[in-house]
C-alpha cells in the first residue's frame, strides 16, 4: 500500500470518528429529569415531564486518547492546504488508543409517578464508536518493516464496533425507606448497522541478518450493512457497493436484528449531608440477523529472503511476492449470524451538602471495553433548592488531559425546561487541540411542580432526594404529611 492511499484511508477514519461518550457532569444534576438516563435511580422533583419530539435530548461526544486535530493535520507550506501528517500522530501514539464517539437522538421521552412509583420511557437513536489502533500497525504502514529489524511488530489490538441502532427504553424507580431510591430500567434495540471485530491477533517479525519475515495475522470482522460483495471465481473480493435497493427509508425501519440491554441505579442517603449513588448501564448485546458479511483471515507465512543469485530488483519479485500473501492472507468470505455486546459504563459517586443550597461531589467512571477499564474522575460543584434554576460546574481527568472544565445548567421557564451541559467547555474555544469534546441540550415540558415542599417518608423521615420532591406519592395515607422549609 503506497503512502497516498494509506494517508487517504487514516483521513477518512479520523473525520468518520470525530465525535464518544461522557455524561459525567449531568450525573450530579439530579433537578434535571435527564439524569435518569445516567442513574435510573433519580426520579423527578415534577409530578409530569415530557420532553419536545426530537428534541428532549441531543448528545454527542467525541474522545482521543492519542492525538489533537492540530497533531494529525498540519498546513502546507506551499500550497497552504493541510495534510495528513502521520509522522507527528505516530509520534503521539504509544501502544493501543482508543478513538470513541457517541451521538444520541432522544426522539421521545417522558417520566410519571404511577402511585409510589417513577415511570419512564424513552426512545433514542444511537450512534456509536468505540475503535483501538495499535501503533506498530501504523508504523509499520507508513515507514515500512525497516524500524522493526529484529524485532516484532504487534499487530494485535485493531478493533472497530461500529454501532447504529434504535433503542426503546421503559424503567422504573422507587423510594425504598428513608436512605434507599432504587432503579432498574429495560432497553429493546433493534440493531440498524455494525461493523464489529473481535479479537485481532497477529504479528511481523523481520531478521536483522537475511531480513527472513514472520507474518502471522487472524482476524474475524463482522457486518450487517445494506451492502453487496462481489467475489472472482476463486473467491478474492473484486467489488463492494450499496445494495440496489437501499434507501434511507428501508434502512431505518430495519427491525431485523434484534437485541437487550439494562441499566440499575441506586441513591443511598448516608446521612443528612452526605449521599452515595451510582449506576451500570447498558449492559446487553445485539444479535444480527441481516444483511450479513463475515471476513475471516487465518495465516501463517515465513519468507526466508531472496534466493541465491535474485535481488529485490527483479521485476518479478514484487508480484510473486504479493501473489503470496494474497493466496494466504486472502479473506475468507461467508455470512453467519454474530452478536456484539454495548459497551457497559459504571459511575459511582459521593456528594456533600456544603449548605441548603451547594453540595461537592466527586465521581468514578468506567467504561468497560474488551476486558479493558478506561476510568475518568470528576469532580463538581452543584446547586440545589433553586426555584427556576439549577447549575452544576465539573473538571475531569481523562485521556491524560488536564483542561476538561464542564458545565450544565437548566433553566425553568413556565412549563418549559431548557438544559445544556458539556464536560470540556475548555474545549469548544480550541477545538483543534483538544481531545475530548462533549455536549447536550435539549427541552422539556414539565409540570405538577412546587419547589417549596418535600416530602416526609411515614410522617418521620425526609424523602431521599437530591433535589426538592413536589409531588408526594404518599399523599393517599393519611400519615404521609409535608412540610415547609
């Protein structure tokens, strides 16, 4: 592969994976109905909210553990145009990366107290991104077996999941006793597209005195795309194009491949200042059942240099060459079913009231993936008890990244609430060296709330809320009473 085709491919990636998926700010948000999504635990301090048609909730979220915009691109001298500069991303690079992105369409959600109980649902458009590069791969690609004389270039950790899928959530919370709200949440998916490849293993060893090659390579990518193969009677691949048929239409009431996955939460009042909470979500699988294509790569081969009396500059020698890698390395084609599992998030975290109105909270977050943690920590500010009004500030430390400022706020008008929240506020003032980007909004119709009352668990204790409770479940017994700050 020369290098302009390499720099071609390595470009289109980059751009197809530029937004991944952080929530941490909104987490401690609790005042705001969109922190169920986080911590199915929370329930709202309104009796109703509804949120706007395709508009309850927009997130997208970008993450790069290796390299800016900056790092990957540079200006032309010459032509004052940019580049790709894989020399610098390289530089950058060390073991396996991670680039991540997450974009999520909230078309409808809306949460009800049905007796002692919270009631959601929502149904979401999911997009998401979750690929390793290992960096022998790319070295080996751009400078050529050259800087691996006698040694053993890894080319284990390249994996995609690739993600497009509808997602129809229903989920329940409930105020257990005076400490414990308790919240378990159901996602049917019906997976759209995916590329998804497990477990890559292989390596390239090259002998510093003939300069023999050991390449072993075993790979298995997955996909479900509205895609046709074409293959030559000895099964190479000649030709991939969409199907003749497809349309957007058709692509998005694909109900075909179907899937599961859950979320439990928990909030756990320590004592009058200090609450635990945490959450697992999306932990399930989708099983694909359409528009299957199966490559599988299997090989071994051991070239021991050129024979006596040859040298590299025969003409023949590149195509014998190449001939031999493609009889070995050639995928094998098929179409099976394959599931591939979502990619599971924990949080778990601890506020503090500072005073009736300000509480401090630290949060742990991990995302699960390919037997791998990848953690962040946040640490935040949080307003409570404000009638129209609630505002949270954050920092987080992630990706090795010491600048991701956030903020989130929602704002009470009437019936509506607005809500706008990023983790790297930081970021949007110098997108070109930055590595995470995250950002949510959206609208909401809320009522049935009077933020003046709480409520009081059996005529005794104060009902477990981060924020005020308006509307009391209790209301049917008579020794469930409120009262008046």
């Amino acid at each position: 592969m020369n290098k302009q085709l390499l720099t071609y491919i390595l470009a289109v990636f980059i751009s197809f994976t530029s937004y991944s998926q952080q929530d941490n700010t909104l987490f401690f948000m609790h005042e705001l109905p969109q922190a169920n999504f986080v911590n199915p635990a929370v329930q709202s301090n309104c009796k109703l909210f509804i949120g706007f048609p395709a508009l309850s909730s927009i997130h997208i979220n970008y993450s790069n553990t290796a390299f800016t915009f900056n790092d990957a691109f540079t200006t032309s001298n010459k032509t004052d145009s940019l580049y790709l500069n894989l020399d610098n991303i390289i530089s950058k690079m060390s073991g396996t990366e991670i680039i991540s992105t997450d974009v999520d369409l909230t078309l409808f959600t809306a949460g009800i107290f049905i007796k002692n109980y919270y009631v959601t649902l929502s149904i979401n458009e999911k997009g998401k991104l979750y690929n390793t590069i290992p960096s022998d791969m790319l070295k080996l690609g751009w400078y050529g077996n050259t800087s691996f004389i006698d040694k053993k270039a890894s080319l284990s950790g390249l994996r995609i999941n690739a993600n497009n899928y509808h997602e129809i959530a229903l989920g329940v919370a409930k105020t257990i006793d005076s400490k414990w709200q308790l919240g378990f949440k159901t996602k049917i998916l019906f997976g759209l597209g995916n590329i998804y490849t497990r477990k890559t293993n292989g390596s390239i060893y090259t002998d510093n005195k003939f300069f023999a090659i050991d390449l072993a390579l075993n790979s298995n990518i997955n996909s479900s795309l509205p895609i046709d193969i074409t293959t030559d009677n000895t099964g190479n691949i000649t030709d991939v194009q969409l199907k003749n048929d497809f349309s957007v239409q058709s692509y998005l009431l694909n109900f075909n491949n179907y899937g599961v996955a859950f979320d439990f939460g928990f909030i756990y009042k320590i004592n009058k200042n200090a609450t635990l909470s945490g959450s697992l979500l999306d932990l399930g699988t989708i099983f694909w059942n359409n528009d299957l294509n199966n490559f599988f790569i299997d090989g071994n081969m051991l070239y021991e240099g050129p024979v006596e009396g040859s040298n590299f500059q025969d003409p023949n020698y590149f195509d014998r060459f190449t001939d031999s890698l493609e009889a070995i390395f050639m995928p094998e084609l098929k179409s099976i079913t394959f599931s591939n599992p979502l990619v599971p998030k924990a949080y778990i975290g601890l506020t503090y009231n500072l005073n009736k109105y300000i509480n401090a909270g630290v949060l742990y977050r991990s995302d699960l993936y390919r037997n791998t943690i990848h953690p962040s920590v946040t640490l935040s500010l949080n307003t409570l008890n404000l009638k129209f009004i609630s505002f949270s500030t954050s920092y987080t430390l992630q990706n090795s990244e010491y600048s991701n400022f956030g903020a989130g706020m929602g704002v009470k008008i009437g019936p509506i609430q607005l809500h706008i929240i990023s983790d790297n506020i930081v970021g949007y003032f110098n997108l070109a060296d930055t590595r995470n980007v995250n950002l949510r909004f959206g609208l909401s119709i809320i009522t049935g709330c009077n933020n003046k009352k709480d409520v009081v668990y059996k005529g005794k204790y104060k009902r477990n809320k981060a924020a005020e409770c308006v509307f009391n479940p209790y209301k049917k017994h008579h020794n469930k009473k409120t009262y008046h700050k």
